[in-house]
C-alpha cells in the first residue's frame, strides 16, 4: 500500500502516547462503531488503527463526505473561469426547467446550493431510481451498473420542488443541492465530477482515481458515493490545512479555502454544541478554527488548524455513540495537546502500539461445524426465503466435516448467487454481490468485500457479514427446523425500514 505520510512517535510531534491510549482504548468499545482512526500532527502520521477485518488498503465508502469534495469541485470550476457563485441555477438547464419556474427558484444562485440555503423547506431528497420492472417502458433509456434502464432526469426532479424561502436565508441540509453542484461542474466541464476531481486534486495527491458513484443519468452523484482509504481521507485533509498546497504545489486558491471553511450560515436552530455554521459544503466548528467533512454513520475528517492536526476516521456507529465522538475527541485528545515538547518515552509508545494492533471486529464465537452432528444434514440443502424487501432469494451452508476445513455459505440476491467462504474464530474474505446502497428501489449489482464469520450456538448457525469497505455489518441467525429453516436477518445501520426481517426459508 502507498503511504503518504512520513510516521512519527506522538511525543515527536508533541503529543502525549498516553492521551492517544486513552483515546483508542474508549473507542475500542464496540457500542462506537469505530472501523478505523488515522491521527496527524505536523504533517506526519502519529497513530493508526484498523478494526480486522477493516485494513489500511481497503477504500470505505464515505457517505455524505463526499460532499464536500463535490465543493471543492466547484471551487476548482471558479478557480478556471468555468463558474461563478453568482451564477443562477436556472441559467444552465434552461432545456429541462418546468414551463414557469416559480421566482424563488430563479433567485436560486450556485452558492446557495453551496451552502445548502436553497430555500426548499426540506430536503427533497427522493432521487428515484428505477427498477428492473421498467426496463420495457417507453422513452429514453441508459447503461447504469451494465443494466439497460429508463433514463431518469434528477436535474428536472430538483426544478419540479416549490422554493419556500428567499435562497440564501435559510439552511436546510439538501443532497439534492449538492448533485445539482455536480451536474453543474459537468456541464461546464464536459467531464463528470469525478473525471475533472482526478486532474485537479485526486492525482496531484497521489490518491489516483478513486471510485465514485454516478446516477442513471451518468452525472456522478455528489453528494454520497465517493471511496477513500483513511490515509486517502487524511491526505485531503492535511491539503485543507495547507490551504490548498501540496507539495509546494498550490492546486486551489488559499482565499477559496478560506472562504470555505467560514461559517456563511448560522445553524444555532440545529442545536449541536460548539457548531459554527456552514462554509461550502463542509462544517464550522467553533473551536481552534477547526472545519469538517461529514457523513453519514460516522465518516470524518476533522481539521484543527490552531493544534496543526488531522484527523479521519470511518465507523458504523449510530444514535449517541457518532453524536458524542466529537465530544469525546476533543475531551479526551485534542483539548490536552499542548504548545511545548514532550519527553520522549518509549514505553508508552510501545503501550498505544499493542493498542492499535489488537482493534478487531469481534467474529462470531460458539462451536465448530464439524462438532454438531446435525450438521451434515442441513449442508448442501438450498432453502427457499419468503418474499423480502431485502432480495434474499434463496440460502444454502455446506459444513465442514473436520477440523481445518471451512463452512462455506451461498446467499442468493434477486435469483443471482453468490458464496463466500466462512471462517470460525476468525474472519474468511470473499466477494457479493449484495448491493448495499441500502433502499428498496435500488437495482444494481455490484461485487463487493465482504468478510464472514459464522459459529453454532444452541441450536442456531450465527453469521457475522462485514462488507469491509463500507458501514454495514449484517448478521444472520439461521435456526434449522425439519424441511425448513427461520432466517432471521439484521443490519447495524440502515437509512430505510425492511434491513431487519425474520424470513422463513423451505427446502427444495
């Protein structure tokens, strides 16, 4: 794996291994859903973690972080004279505007889908994706994920939702803004976000190409979908911090960092303590100058410019645990960094060391395969699932007979299979097909990382599946009841109803 940064012992860069024990010891818990943490000071990687089966190489899908690179696109479009934040929206579809666009929506101006103060009421937020059902309707149609599907107009859908407010009064978090950001770039571009993001930032990083997901419409979508590795995400941090800089390389004005990283919005309605506001799609904090990327379930990077430090991170936590890690942080860490040096100690760096080494995704525990006889008449036989929202189709095990051999699962998603290996007391990586774009209208297959473990307890198989290069950890409880079996399936975050289900599966 490239590395992008020199490392160095935390007391190097004046900070206390102690600190940073506490730290990761707190985010061992697994109640935080911490996948991984990357911490760097002065320019120099001070500490790192990886909760197995999570690793250093693997991208993670970042969620609503990627907004912000959708941001600093716009920012590259202005810095060639492509765009300006005074442009109108209307004034680059004109083509796709509704018959009479209503006068808050010709207001409605780029840098107010920048800092998400369109006007709208609320996020419309309803990209409709079409299903495999429609493949034979009338009408233009595209290639999305190798599927041949209806072409959807999202830019169109934006145009179609009635502006409540003056733009630029009021903040309303809005995804839809951001594609709009996107398509934007596109057509002054003629390159996707994604294409025109490779030239100007991701290559001169040394990041490369990284994946980014594009809609139906074959505009890449903005505001969710971009992939990144932790040191990838620090990177794009540590140019934040630089002000643009790279390698004595400026790549994007220091007065549009600047200017992004200000509060242009007070958000106080919101309620989240030490918030500043809003810049250009990224987060104000209002202390030691500090500004964020933020996404959904727990994907950071946080810059504090007045300790010289970045952090990222990526997680799967929900509810309290992703509200309180700010706290926590800056409680526990970046509150005690101090100015002056700090003594070298060895001990302690050996101590924060066997910290990081030892994070793991607990794999599932109980007993063998080849320890219940009752297993071997269950191995090999395909159970048909009831009807689901999750497009389980069909499962079936086979068991290892004996010690050193391993179970081995195949999941059928919408009729297509796909088997991966599983491992007992530990984790067995493989690839599915389980689309985890995680809502019902979705329609795409796409291969992705998964790592199994799985163990009897009682009278139940328990599956642990960690699609390592995203948020979701799944896990299956499968109870073997003569010609039939109780699927009992749950997910550890979901945006939509319908992850968790408890199916019932009859043998063929």
């Amino acid at each position: 794996m490239s590395e992008y940064f020199v490392r160095s012992t935390p007391e190097a860069e004046g900070v206390d291994s102690h600190t940073l024990k506490t730290l990761l010891e707190y985010l061992k818990n697994p109640e935080m859903g911490i996948h991984s943490f990357m911490a760097v000071r002065h320019g120099k990687v001070i500490s790192e973690a990886y909760w197995t089966p999570y690793a250093p190489e693997k991208p993670h899908t970042l969620f609503s972080t990627s907004k912000t690179f959708t941001g600093l696109a716009v920012g590259f479009a202005v810095q060639d004279g492509l765009l300006s934040l005074e442009d109108h929206v209307v004034d680059f579809f004109p083509e796709r505007l509704p018959s009479k666009p209503g006068g808050n929506m010709q207001k409605m101006k780029v840098k107010h889908l920048l800092t998400m103060s369109t006007g709208f009421a609320k996020d419309p937020h309803d990209f409709p994706w079409p299903r495999p059902d429609d493949v034979n309707g009338t009408g233009p149609h595209c290639c999305h994920q190798g599927i041949e599907l209806p072409l959807i107009d999202w830019v169109r859908n934006f145009f179609d939702h009635y502006v409540a407010y003056e733009p630029g009064t009021e903040f309303v978090y809005c995804t839809h803004a951001t594609y709009m950001l996107s398509a934007i770039v596109q057509k002054v571009t003629g390159r996707t976000v994604s294409d025109y993001m490779n030239e100007k930032l991701f290559e001169p990083l040394g990041i490369g190409h990284p994946f980014w997901e594009e809609g139906p419409d074959g505009i890449t979508v903005g505001g969710w979908g971009l992939m990144l590795t932790t040191e990838q995400m620090a990177v794009v941090g540590q140019f934040m911090l630089n002000e643009g800089q790279w390698k004595g390389r400026q790549l994007l004005s220091k007065e549009w960092i600047q200017d992004a990283t200000r509060a242009h919005l007070d958000m106080k309605h919101l309620n989240e303590p030490h918030m500043a506001g809003y810049g250009y799609q990224i987060w104000v904090d209002e202390r030691e100058g500090s500004f964020m990327f933020r996404g959904a379930f727990g994907q950071m990077i946080v810059v504090v410019p007045g300790k010289d430090l970045v952090l990222s991170w990526t997680s799967g936590a929900g509810g309290k645990a992703r509200e309180d890690m700010m706290e926590v942080l800056w409680d526990v860490f970046i509150s005690k960094i101090g100015e002056g040096d700090v003594p070298d100690d060895v001990e302690r760096v050996k101590e924060l060391r066997a910290v990081e080494a030892s994070m793991q995704i607990d794999p599932e525990e109980g007993m063998a395969s080849w320890e219940i006889p009752e297993a071997k008449q269950y191995s090999g036989v395909r159970y048909e699932l009831g009807d689901n929202r999750l497009g389980f189709t069909a499962f079936s095990m086979k068991f290892a007979e004996k010690e050193g051999e391993q179970d081995e699962m195949t999941l059928e998603v919408n009729h297509r299979p796909f088997t991966v290996p599983v491992g007992f007391g530990a984790w067995a990586e493989g690839k599915t097909c389980v689309a985890t774009r995680d809502t019902d209208t979705d329609v795409s297959i796409v291969f992705e990382s998964i790592a199994v473990s799985g163990a009897w307890r009682d009278d139940k198989y328990c599956l642990t599946l960690c699609f390592d290069e995203t948020s979701y950890i799944n896990k299956i409880e499968v109870t073997f009841r003569g010609e039939g079996i109780r699927f009992a399936h749950t997910r550890n975050q979901s945006f939509f109803p319908g992850a968790n289900a408890i199916l019932s599966g009859v043998a063929l």
